[in-house]
C-alpha cells in the first residue's frame, strides 16, 4: 500500500487541494475508503432494524472524468479503463468477491461499460462529467437487486470474472466531498462528510459518531418529512416554527446514532468523546447553530439513550433502536 502525506499535513485542504497532485487523490481516496468502510459497517450491521431496505455490495466506483489530469489520476488511482473501483468496505459482498480498489470494472452482467445508455432522464440531470458513473451505479444497483450479479474486471492486465452477492442492508451511500469546512451532511441517501472533517477524527470510533447521526436523518426519513412540512432549511430556516422542527429532527438523530454505533461494534462513548471535544473547540458553527443543540445537551441525549441499553437484553449482540422500532 501506498501511504501519502495526509491532507491534514497541509494548511487548507480544499485550497491546497491540487487534483494534478499524485499525493493528493491517494490521500482522498484514503479518506474514502474510510468513510466507505464505517458506512457500510453501519447499514449492513443496522439491517434487522430498517423497513426500507436496499442492495449494495460495499463499493464505490469512481469515473477518471471526475479527474481533470487522465495521466496522474490513472498512475495514482489505478485506471486502466473509464471506471474503476475506488473502495470496497471490509466485510461486504464486495470484498467476499476478492475484488481490490484500482480494478476496472469492464462489464455488469455480461453490458460493457461502453454500451451503457447515458440518456436516460435521470442521468441527462447529472454534470457531464458524472453522468457515465450515474449511469453505472444505477445499473449495478438494479442487477444487484435482482441477485447475484457477474463483474467483469480487469487488474494488472489481466481480465477476470468475480460473481458478487445481492446481500440487503439499511439504505445509504457514503462519501467524501473536498471542502475546506468541516461538515456533514444527509440528502437521504448519501451520506457526505468533507475532507476538512473528515480528518479531524481521532480514531473510527469518533468518525462513526458523526456518520452514524447523518445516517440516522436518512433512516428517520427527514429530508421528507421537512420537505414535507415545506420546512425552510435555508437561512431564515434556522428562525421561528422552521428552527424547532429542524431542531426536533437533530435530537432525533441525535438519539438513534449511538443505537446504530453500538449494533455495529463501535464504542457509542465515542459519541460523548467527540461532541465533547468538538464543541469546546467550536463554540459556534454547524453544529451548534441554534437548530442544534449545545453539546453539552447533546451528552445528555446520549446518556439517556445508552441508559436505556443498559437494561436491555441483546438479541444476537444488537440492541433494538426504539426510534426504527417505531417505524415499523
Ligand atoms: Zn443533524
């Protein structure tokens, strides 16, 4: 493996963030197979408990048009061809297939990448420059949820074949988006965390906090629910009857994450850790705009919620979320 110099070695990573630079793709793409390894953790291991659920093999595919320089993106990424595979989540069906990141994806049940229709309506609304990818995760996802699905690849030259497993999780996909602000965000099916925060994590188990809040809006369905309230979220959102609604979605959100920490094997003190840590730097910001609460009521949350799971029984090592169990 190649180990680059950290984004966090540099002053401002989105500013300092140069895609011609070598070290600076292989740094993201750690970054996203970290954020892709904690994500999937957390759908797969949450699966019992969501209603909805959807089919991925833990991957996450990347396009070299995404990339302005084809030369360095092919040297560093590992592009023979248009598509290849950025990350696969430890434990997924992907991995179960022995597929690597740097494998191009040459075909999905025996369509070539090349001959995958990129008119579709859907697709026509994405940047250019993303619309092939689109394309391809669509198609992925629908062969996926008809069954097992057979991938052509190439690596180190050499064509193969790898059958990969339809196995159901909770809905979500994960991300990193390059800013030089600390965020996260949920548009309920992505999960986006930037580079800036993305780098601030102590350890997993504080990076699975945040994913696992995010994450918690997608499964609690909020976007729709606010959207649905026609909530303004801009601005002026943050005032009056708009701000109380947001702010009943965060302690939500808020209370289901570490339900979702714990069933996935990652310590939910690390939630009380790192909020904790997070706004004593921080008096204000995202995190604590008023539709969010201070941390310190934050902690309270999540001592009450794990209170809860102390009196609990596991059923096979999980704790039931009573905020999914109500969904049901
Ligand atoms: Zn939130």
């Amino acid at each position: 493996m190649l180990f680059a110099t950290p984004l966090y070695a540099q002053e401002a990573p989105a500013a300092g963030y140069n895609p011609e630079s070598i070290l600076a793709l292989k740094s993201l793409q750690l970054l996203d197979q970290r954020l892709n390894a904690i994500g999937y953790r957390l759908v797969e291991a949450n699966t019992p408990y969501c209603t909805d659920r959807i089919v991925q093999a833990g991957l996450l595919l990347h396009d070299i048009d995404q990339y302005p320089d084809h030369a360095i993106a092919r040297f560093a990424l590992g592009f023979d061809g248009p598509i290849a595979i950025n990350a696969v989540a430890p434990d997924s069906p992907g991995a179960a297939a022995g597929l690597f990141a740097g494998d191009d994806i040459l075909a999905i049940n025996g369509m070539t990448v090349a001959d995958i229709p990129l008119d579709d309506p859907e697709i026509m609304k994405e940047a250019m420059d993303y619309r092939r990818i689109a394309a391809v995760n669509n198609l992925l996802d629908n062969a996926l949820s008809q069954g097992d699905v057979v991938l052509e690849i190439l690596r180190g030259g050499e064509q193969r074949q790898v059958t990969v497993e339809s196995r159901p999780s909770c809905p979500s996909r994960f991300q990193i988006e390059v800013s030089a602000d600390r965020g996260a965000s949920a548009n309920g099916k992505i999960v986006s965390v930037t580079s800036r925060l993305a780098e601030y994590f102590l350890n997993d188990d504080e990076f699975s906090a945040v994913i696992a809040h995010e994450l918690a809006h997608n499964l609690l369905k909020h976007r729709d629910q606010l959207d649905a309230q026609s909530v303004n979220r801009g601005f002026f959102g943050q005032l009056g009857k708009s701000a109380g609604r947001i702010k009943s979605t965060e302690i939500e959100a808020d209370r289901l994450s570490v339900w979702l920490m714990i069933n996935a094997g990652y310590d939910p003190q690390a939630a009380i850790r790192f909020w904790t840590r997070y706004g004593k730097e921080h008096g204000k910001g995202i995190f604590s705009a008023s539709t969010h609460y201070r941390w310190k009521k934050r902690v309270d949350l999540f001592e009450e919620e794990m209170a809860k799971m102390a009196v609990m029984q596991p059923v096979d090592g999980k704790y039931a979320p009573p905020l999914l169990v109500k969904m049901n």
